[in-house]
C-alpha cells in the first residue's frame, strides 16, 4: 500500500562525539538513515520525507541520493515540531502516514507493515515494547485495555515511571487527521518541546482508537545514540546475519568474529573462518572454503575454492577449485579461470587467467590475458603503465615466463614460448621458442677483490 513516510533525523547526536551527523553513521556498511530508507522503500513506495536539521546538507544529500524528499527543521523544538515541518509535504492521496526515527536502523519492513495494518487508516498504531529498565522512554499509559496517553519519562509520576511498556517512537496515524492535530500540539511540559507523544492524548479526546502493536524483538527498535551503542547493534546486527547463514548451512569457525557489509549468498557446504569481512554483493559456490582474515568485496568465489588466510579480494572473479592466497590481492577485474592457483604477494588486476594458470609468487598481473596452463614465474610483473596509458600484456596457452621478468606491454607472448628469467621483454616473443632478454653472464678469470688497505699509526 502506497503511504507517508515521515522519517526525523534532524537531532545532533551529541553522544556520538562525532562532526559527522548521527544518522550517517554506519552500520554493517549502510548509514543508519539508509537503513531506514530501505525500510521504507520496501513497504511499497509512496511518499518518504526525512526532518533534517543537524547536519542538514550532508543528511539531504543521503535523502536525495534514495528519492526522498526533505524538510529542515530550524530549530529543533521537539518531535512533534518536527512532523509539523513535514506536514506539507504529505501526500494527501496517501491514507497512512508511518513515523519512523533515523537512528532506529534495524526496524524491520515487517513489523512496519503491521503497523501501518493495525493503523489501517482510521486508528493510530504506537509501537511499543516492554522493557526491563524502561529509564528516558516515553510510558504507555493504559485504562483497562486501552491506550490513553504517552507520558514523557520527565513528565511522569514516580507510579507512571513504574511502567515497563514504553513508546519505541514509531507509529502509523491517518494522514488527514495526523495534518490537522500536529499542528495543534502544545509545548507546556518540562522540556518545553512540542512532543508528538501528546497525539495520543488528542486522539483518545478525538474518539480516534489508539492501539499499541509490540515490537518483536528489541534489536530492531533500540536506537543509536553513541559509540557503545552504535557497537552493540552493529553485533546484534551481524549475529542475526551469521545465524540466518548458519541456518542455512554454512559453517562458520566463529559467529562473533564475522562481518557482512553488504550481501553475502552461499551454496552448500561453505566454510568460513574467523575474522573474515564480506562487503558490497558476495557469492561464494558450493565447497567454497575461506581462510581466516580474509576481506572479499563484490566478488564471485567458485565451487570448491579455496581462499587462503589474509587475502584481499575486490571486484573480482575466482574460478571452480582456485587456491588463492595466502596474502593474495585480487583487484577490479580479475577473472580467475578454474583451477587457477594465485600464491602469496601476488596481485592481479584486470586481468583474465584461463583454467590452470598459475602465480605462485610475488608477482604483479595488471591488464593481462593470461592463458590455460601458463605458469607465471616469481618476481614477474606486467610493466601495464607507460606512464601516461595503460597497455596490455597477452599470453598464450602454456607459456612458462621464468622469473623476475618484466613484461612491458603492449606485448604479446606466443603459445607455449619460454621467457628466459631475469629478461625484460618489450617486443613480441614467438610461440614456442625460448626468448631471452638480459645481459650474457660472464666470468672474469683471475679477477681478484678489492683489499683493505691498513693505515699506519
Ligand atoms: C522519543 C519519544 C519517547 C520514546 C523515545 C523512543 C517524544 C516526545 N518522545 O523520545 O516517547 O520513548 O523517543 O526512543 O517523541 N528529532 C527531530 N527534531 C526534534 C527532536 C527530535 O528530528 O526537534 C528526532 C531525533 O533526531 C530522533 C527522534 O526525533 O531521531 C527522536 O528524538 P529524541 O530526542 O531522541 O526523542 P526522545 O527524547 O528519545
Ligand atoms: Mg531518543
């Protein structure tokens, strides 16, 4: 169902300590605001409008980048101040208007959704939760079954502080009626701020019914307001993300020590070690095998692969049964055939290895096509660079290049040629000859040492 999204992130953010604004921290890689944008996109469209404020150009600018609108809030006179700025960029035509808070990122399209179904567009949905320590919360105040007021937690009596039910700051409220009672909201408490908590109080003298909808879990309601706490949903966050694998088959060394920045999709029998960190959009094939310490952004691993401990993989493509690593860098556009192997301090860059090449050591590849079998000797680089534009370097099927030689490219090297070790080779080398381009070795008969000549005293 199209709706209102209105979403406050216009507060400082004092705890965090921080120049940036609160709301473009980040949390598994995404800021906060655009893990509550993504909330809202997946409800369905419609109408999303962020409060900015603190910050406000940069918090504009995330907005703008997710097809949001804004309003900026100056100064900030309290919650309700707030949804009052964003009244007229509500969308009539949408009957449900949702209030969502920036610094809640882990709220759940779900649970959102069922509050904009309990709403339904003629009552208004508070989503609550009961807590064990409900301190700096805004009380649920009940007659019998029903929902009469939100209290402040400063505003209340030392028996309304007794309550657990608390106002997790998200509800779903008919637009129309939402437009017109925002506006008549007081600031006649001890904050003197226009909460927009007292809308509850104008709906029970309205007539209107206020339900209250429990959160699952507190996770996707608890709010960020510093490090430690930034800290502590980013664990929950990545525990959740570990166990949804785990069900799923993986088998992680150790929940507590992994990280997904992005998405990661697995097949079957997948293994994972410690400290590893996933980031932008992973796939790792069945049999995939990651080391400890391993960092694999945007990449593809296939079937039966093993990545080595402390390699860093970017951009990247690994063929069925490679062994990476260890202390392998794969950079944008490695395309890694099957059965490639790629040994330690190897770096390849846009480059393509067909089906069992091999670069054991110490190497460099940039904008190379390498081909089936070819083995890649250690210390050898592609010299790509000219200095002003990048060339390419093409090997052949079965080409052995000894080690230490530098391929300055545009070069082409023939199927099945042998590069002599140590040659620097800027002219094309014929297939299935050994080429050599380094100075002859020679021995100088009788050659004697230099001695040390002793000073006299
Ligand atoms: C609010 C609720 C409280 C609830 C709690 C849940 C009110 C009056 N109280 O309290 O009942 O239990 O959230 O966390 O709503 N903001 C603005 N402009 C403002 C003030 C705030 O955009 O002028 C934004 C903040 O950036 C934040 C959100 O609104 O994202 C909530 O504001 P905050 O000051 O944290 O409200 P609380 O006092 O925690
Ligand atoms: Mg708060």
């Amino acid at each position: 169902m199209a709706l209102n999204v209105v979403i406050m992130a216009a507060g400082k953010g004092t705890r965090m300590k921080s120049a940036l604004p609160k709301v473009l921290h980040r949390l598994a890689g995404t800021s906060l605001l655009q893990h509550v944008l993504n909330a809202a996109a997946a409800l369905g469209g419609g109408r999303t409008v962020v409060i900015t404020g603190h910050g406000a150009e940069q918090v504009e600018a995330a907005a703008a980048a997710s097809g949001a609108a804004f309003v900026r809030q100056m100064p900030q006179l309290g919650t309700g101040h707030a949804v009052q700025q964003a009244v007229p960029a509500l969308d009539d035509r949408h009957a449900i208007t949702l209030i969502l808070n920036g610094d809640v990122p882990l709220i759940r399209a779900e649970t959102a959704a069922a509050l904009v179904q309990a709403c339904g567009g003629s009552q208004l949905a508070l989503l609550t939760i009961e807590l064990a320590d409900a301190t700096g919360y805004g009380r649920i105040v009940r007659e019998g079954p029903s929902v009469r007021a939100i209290v402040e937690h400063k505003d209340a009596t030392p028996a309304q502080r007794e309550i657990r039910e608390v106002y997790t700051g998200i509800m779903a409220a008919p637009t129309a009626w939402l437009k017109r009672r925002v506006m008549t909201l007081s600031n006649a408490n001890v904050q003197q701020e226009y909460y927009l908590t007292d809308l509850v109080a104008l709906a029970v003298a309205d007539g209107l019914t206020v339900v209250a909808a429990a959160a699952a879990s507190d996770t996707e309601v608890l709010g960020v307001n510093s490090p430690l706490q930034l800290a502590d949903l980013e664990r929950r966050y990545q525990r959740a993300e570990a166990e949804r694998l785990m069900e799923a088959g993986v088998r992680l060394a150790d929940p507590a020590r992994f990280d997904v920045r992005g998405r990661l999709d697995c097949g079957s029998d997948v293994e994972i070690d410690i400290n590893c960190v996933f980031e932008g959009e992973v796939r790792l094939d069945d049999g995939a095998r990651i080391g400890a310490n391993c960092i694999i952004r945007d990449a593809r691993i296939g079937a039966g692969a093993v990545i080595h401990p402390f390699t860093h993989i970017e951009g990247a493509q690994v063929g069925a049964g490679a062994l990476i690593g260890p202390f392998a860098r794969l950079r944008p556009g490695a395309e890694l055939g099957s059965d490639v192997h790629i040994g330690n301090f190897v770096e390849v860059k846009n480059s393509t290895m067909a089906r069992g090449a091999k670069a054991n050591h110490l190497a460099y590849l940039g904008d190379a096509t390498v081909g089936e079998r070819v083995n890649y000797g250690a210390g050898s680089i592609t010299a790509n660079y000219d200095g002003a534009n990048k060339h390419r370097t093409v090997i052949g099927n079965d080409v052995h290049i000894g080690s230490n030689s530098v391929l300055r490219a545009p070069v082409t090297i023939g199927a099945g040629a042998t590069i002599g070790a140590g040659s620097v080779i800027g002219k094309d080398a014929p297939a299935g000859e050994l080429t050599v381009a380094r100075a002859r070795q020679v021995t100088i008969p009788g050659w004697h040492r230099p001695q040390k000549v002793s000073k006299k005293v």
